[in-house]
C-alpha cells in the first residue's frame, strides 16, 4: 500500500487483526492510525475490539460440548473441500 493511495475504511478492516496483533508494517500502521484519527466508525471497530480480546483473554477456556464440536468439525470440512474444488 503506497503512501498516494486513500486508506479506507475497507482497507482497516483488512488490517485490523494485524494492527491489533502489533505485526503490522510500520507505513500501514501510520496509515491506519491517521485513519482512525479521522473515522469515528473505525475508530469504535477498533476500540471495541481491542476491548472484546483484553476480556477474551482473561476467561478460562469453555469446552464446546461434543455434539457441536462434532457439527463445526463437519461444517469446516465441507467448506475446505468446497474451497479446493474453486
């Protein structure tokens, strides 16, 4: 992403999980902080998730009972075969 280009809203979301990870490249990370900066919208996206992974992180883990495990196990399988056949 050069520094000529406008950086969107579209391209936070892109970058966010890296921005919140600190893995970010350091012009991109500019960009975005300028980004946020400007954009309320974002800039609550941003925050909100910030927040979501801090309370995340302080719980215990829950086990998924195995009958749901069972049926997100399946589902995954099916999109991974859905998305080799692409």
């Amino acid at each position: 992403m050069g520094t000529t280009r406008q950086f969107t809203c579209k391209h936070l979301l892109q970058e966010l999980t890296d921005y919140l990870d600190g893995s970010l490249d350091a012009e991109v990370r500019t960009q975005l902080e300028a980004h946020l900066a400007k954009c309320p919208n974002c800039w609550v996206v941003c925050d909100t998730t910030k927040k979501t992974i801090e309370v995340f992180k302080g719980m215990d883990p829950y086990p998924l009972p195995d009958d749901v495990k069972g049926r997100l196990m399946k589902a995954l399988q099916k999109r991974c075969h859905q998305a080799g056949q692409s």
